[in-house]
C-alpha cells in the first residue's frame, strides 16, 4: 500500500525548488513520466487514491502538474532513517 501524499508547505516547496536548482513551473505529462518514472495509468491509479498529486487542467485536453508537486512526492517516497534500522 502507498501511503498518502501531503501537500508541501510554501517553505517545503521552496526548499526543494532550491536543491533542485529550478523555480516553481507546471510540468507537462512527458516530463512528469521522466521525473516520476511512473506510467500515466500508474500515476492516474495512485491520484485517485490520493497517493500522488492531483493534475491541474489546463484547458479541454491539457493537464500538467507543479514541479514542487511532483519534488515533494519523489522526497515523500525516499525512505528515513527513522523508519528503517540500520544494518548491524
């Protein structure tokens, strides 16, 4: 089961838009695949359960997501420290 996303605060998303080196953008669908490394059914699967960020409609056949969106999401996934012991 894949947990729940969280919307970043403004602080988060300024955060992660700094180590990434980019400003806050929309990301269209190819891009998104190339940051996520999720298909477009995988990625419709997981926003109807709430496990990825929502797509924003950009018109009648255009979506895209936020780049701070799609960063927080990817450093939701990563595990910690506190969740995992470390090897003996």
């Amino acid at each position: 089961m894949t947990a729940q996303y969280t919307q970043p605060t403004p602080e988060k998303r300024q955060e992660l838009l700094k180590m990434a080196g980019e400003s806050d953008r929309l990301v269209k669908d190819e891009e998104r695949k190339g940051i996520t490394t999720l298909s477009r059914s995988q990625t419709w699967k997981l926003e109807q359960t709430g496990s990825h960020p929502q797509r924003r409609s950009l018109g009648k056949n255009s979506i895209a997501w936020l780049l701070s969106d799609l960063l927080s999401y990817i450093y939701q996934q990563v595990p910690t420290n506190k969740t995992h012991k470390k090897p003996d």
